[in-house]
C-alpha cells in the first residue's frame, strides 16, 4: 500500500515523520509532493520518495492526502483531480474550516471515498489526538483503514463533520495553549529561583505526570485535584489565586474563540 503525502508543511511534515516512525508503511511507499527543495531534501535523505509534481504523487498511491493551506485546498484538488481514482483509491484532506460538499463539488464523480482529518502536531511523535470525519461514499473497511494509520500515531476519535471545528480548537489548537501553560510555569519557575532549563523540565514532568495520572485512575480532573489540596494548604492558595486571575473562564474563552 502506498500512501501520498500533498503539501509537507508543518502540519504535513509531522505527519510524513509520524508515517516514518510507524509500521504501517515502507518508507519507499511514502510520497512527499512539495514545492520546496529544503522539505523535499530532508525526506528524500530518509529515503522517502520526493517529488515537486503533485499529479504524479496523486496517481501513484492508494491513499492520497491533501495536506496545505484551506485557501489552497481547492486548487490542490482540482490539479490532480484527472489523477484520483475512487475505485482504488482513498483521498484524506486535512485542511481546517475546508467542508466535505464543497470538496464533492469540486471532485464530482472523481470523488474517492472521502475523509476530513485533524491532527495535532504531536502526530511526529506518534503522541497525536486526531479527529477522522467519514465523508463521501466511505465504506466500514475504509474508515477501519484510516483509523488504523492514524491509530499508530496517537489517539483517534471517529466524529461527524459539525463537531470537527471543536475538535480542532480543543486538540489542534489545543496543543499551543497546553505550551503557552508551559512557558507561563516554566517562567515562574525562574522567578522562584530555578534556572530556566530546570523549570522548563519540571514543567513538562509535571504536566505529564498529571495526564498518567488521570490515564490510569479515570478520575475527574477536580477529583484529582482534591487529592493534593489540603484545608488551609498551598495547593488551595494557588488555585483561587489563578482562578481570581480568570484561568477557567480564559481558558474556556480562548477555545470558543477558536471557533469563529
């Protein structure tokens, strides 16, 4: 099986690391199609195949995915558009705000069996939570395909098309605000007396102990929480200070804004 990869930016470029680091596919079944020689060197040189033509990419593969910019989705589909086959072949977009009819409408009957996906850029590091939409004349062992590639490289979750602008500011926005909570700590850190290395670790330590916390105990996080804040304690102190500041009611208001 052979799987194409249309546009390796950041997004794209995750992704092709994640499809390298997985099993599903050989490196030499990996297609990279994209304008620039930098992007185009460094795959080649983890002997991926690399090309600036994207209906030669398109053709060749069993599995194509669209990955660049929404404004250029269009575009994009159009080109290869001679090139798909929706007898043999899958087509993936991976395009945020980009809807399924008007990808239908540019296709027509070249249409293959269509999926819009939403990753995270944690999908280089097999650590993605990524939201698949079945689309147009998709079948059961099509979207177990998908879930299988995707599967290998993080978390998926099967939704419909209404909840993906949500997806994608809770998870693929997400990630930035889960780092900018990182760089706010880690900053604090330094102002209590660690270098910033060090708070940068114990940062990103803590953080991750959380999540394997709430992984393996299924609590709610205030649950959690309870665990930790004892009557009069620091933990307490520091919460209220935050939440005084706004923390729950910015937070909440950030994704929100994601979606307009």
């Amino acid at each position: 099986m052979k799987i194409a990869m249309i546009g390796a930016g950041a997004m794209g470029g995750a992704t092709v690391e994640g499809l390298i680091k997985g099993q599903m596919f050989k490196n030499e079944d990996i297609t990279v199609s994209d304008p620039s020689a930098a992007v185009l060197d460094k795959f080649e040189k983890m002997g991926v195949c690399v090309t600036t033509d994207n209906k030669l990419a398109a053709e060749t593969a069993d599995v194509v995915c669209v990955v660049v910019k929404p404004w250029l989705v269009e575009r994009v589909l159009t080109d290869i558009k001679p090139e798909l086959d929706p007898k043999r072949q899958i087509l993936i977009v991976i395009a945020a705000g980009v809807k399924s009819e008007s990808i239908k409408e540019w296709l027509g009957e070249q249409c293959p069996p269509l999926f819009l996906v939403i990753p995270n850029i944690a999908i280089a590091e097999m650590a993605s939570m990524t939201f698949i939409v079945p689309c147009a004349a998709v079948l059961q062992q099509h979207t177990e395909l998908v879930e299988r590639i995707f599967g290998e490289m993080g978390t998926t979750l099967i939704t419909d098309e209404a909840h993906l602008a949500a997806g994608t500011t809770l998870a693929s926005c997400g990630i930035a605000y889960a780092m900018r909570y990182i760089r706010a700590a880690s900053e604090g850190g330094v102002e209590l007396g660690f270098k910033a290395d060090d708070a940068k670790k114990i940062v990103m330590q803590t953080m991750k102990g959380a999540v394997e916390l709430l992984e393996a105990s299924g609590l709610h996080p205030e649950a959690a929480i309870d665990l930790v804040t004892t009557p009069g304690g620091v933990t307490i102190k520091g919460l209220n200070e935050m939440e005084h500041a706004g923390f729950t009611p910015s937070v909440i208001r950030g994704l929100k804004a994601g979606l307009r």
